[in-house]
C-alpha cells in the first residue's frame, strides 16, 4: 500500500474528497499560520470555521518536495491561506473589490463559473522561515494590499527582497507560478483543469 493510499484512507481530506490532501500531513516540518481561521487578518473576522489547509493532492505533494529542499537549507514554508471556499471569495470581493488583488466571483445558473485559484485548490499563500520557525523579513505583511507587496516593487530593503527572491525561486522549482501583485501568492501550473469549489472547511 503506498503512502499515498494511506493518507486517503486516514481520512485527511476535505468532505471524503480524495483530490484534497493536507499538505501538513505529509510533511509534518510544514509550518501553519492559517490566517482566515483566525482574527488576525484583513477582515478583522474569522470566516473560516477550522484551521485546515487543504490542497489537491498534486499541489500539496509539490509544496512537500519545496520544502524538502528548503528544509537542507535551514529553512522551511509558513502557510497562511490554502484551499478557500468559493463562498468566502465572494465575501473577500465585497471587501477588496480589485482584481489585482482578489479574484472576482463569477455565477452562471447558481454555480461558480470564475472565481480563484484558491478556490480551485491550486493556489496557496506562504512565507520563508528558519530552523526555529521564525518569519523571514520580506517587502511587506501578508495582505498588503499595495504596490510595495508587488514583485518588481523595490521599496524594500535588500534582506527583504532577496528573500523573496529565494522563495520564487524554491517555489517556480517545483512548478509554481508566482503571482506578480502578491509576493506571497503562488499558482500552481495546470490549475485550469481543477474545478471551482464551494465545499466548506470542516
């Protein structure tokens, strides 16, 4: 039985999904800072009812062969957002309604028809930190939602930046795609063939 296999049947998946793995689950150095679940972010409220960050099973086996790497290196991912439900995108658009900052929500006939790669499970938010789990210096806090956090910025000094550099760079490694407004926002490659989903975070 391949440990694949396993983690399915220990039920690590979102609402019996089998294509949503916790990407925690396989590499247990993964650090989580799952933001949404929590006060601590843009809305001031926690619309997320659990602290889990769920994945497709192909994104969340590439983000444990990053960290695998980093991890040689005496570093190591933080995850902030995951998986978001595409109910909560729609929240997100009321709140910032940019594109270059928050996917917009689009329904046809009562279903999603355009919405975020997070809500497809093929997105994720993340940052650097060291052997003890401290957070690297960057060009700005997570959702930051100004020209500063954009990746040809360079307003940051040259610690922050070359760190940011060096997550790009561990991240498009492993075929990620970095979002240009948001130094912390990555896509994996191929996140057109997995559907939009408003499956709630249990």
């Amino acid at each position: 039985m391949t440990i694949l296999l396993k983690i399915f049947l220990a039920g690590l998946t979102l609402a019996g999904n089998a294509d949503f793995l916790e990407p925690a689950r396989l590499d247990g150095s993964i650090a989580l800072d799952l933001r949404y679940a929590t006060k601590n972010n843009f809305t001031h409220k926690k619309v997320y009812p659990s602290a889990r960050c769920l994945l497709r099973a192909e994104v969340a086996e590439a983000l444990a062969r990053v960290q695998r790497k980093l991890r040689d290196r005496g570093l190591g991912l933080k995850l902030w957002d995951c998986y978001r439900p595409f109910s909560v995108q729609k929240k997100f658009w009321l709140l910032v309604p940019d594109e270059r900052y928050v996917a917009r929500p689009v329904e046809r006939n009562g279903k999603p028809h355009e919405g975020s790669k997070h809500n497809r499970g093929a997105a994720v938010d993340l940052t650097l930190v060291d052997a003890k789990g401290n957070e690297l210096e960057m060009p700005t806090a997570f959702d930051d939602f100004s020209e500063r956090a954009h990746r040809n910025s360079k307003q940051a000094g040259a610690r922050a930046l070359e760190n940011a550099k060096l997550l790009e760079g561990a991240m498009v490694a492993e075929g990620f795609v970095p979002l240009a407004t948001e130094w912390w926002h990555f896509d994996y490659q191929g996140w057109e063939k997995y559907p939009l989903s408003d499956q709630p975070l249990e």
